[in-house]
C-alpha cells in the first residue's frame, strides 16, 4: 500500500538528497561552532560545578554566588 503511494509521487527521489543536505548542512554547522567556541568559555562551563561557591537554590535551578 505504502509503496503503491510513494511510487505514485512525482520527483520523490529528491527528498533523500534534500534530507541529507539538511542534515549534513547542520551537523558542519554545530562543528564549526563548537571550533570557533571561546576556549575560556568552555574551560569555565567544565570547571562551573567543581567550584565551592556553586550552590542550588531552593527552587531547583542552579545558582553561582
């Protein structure tokens, strides 16, 4: 049933391609941010829950004092 469908749709080869840009497309883009990302960014973030002034706060979100 479902092939009867598909086989009936014009052009529907180009969707797989149109998926695969997409999704190539976004994954490069999350590369080349991570890359670029401010390394004294990423070393505070991995160093934020070790620190001895990092505390919960009572409503459940997380508090730097």
């Amino acid at each position: 049933m479902f092939r009867n469908i598909l086989e009936n749709i014009k052009d529907i080869e180009v969707f797989p391609v149109i998926a695969l840009i997409l999704f190539f497309t976004s994954f490069m883009a999350i590369i080349y941010h991570l890359i670029r990302m401010d390394k004294r960014h990423i070393r505070h973030m991995e160093e934020l829950p070790l620190e001895k002034n990092y505390t919960k706060s009572n409503n459940g979100g997380k508090v730097h004092v």
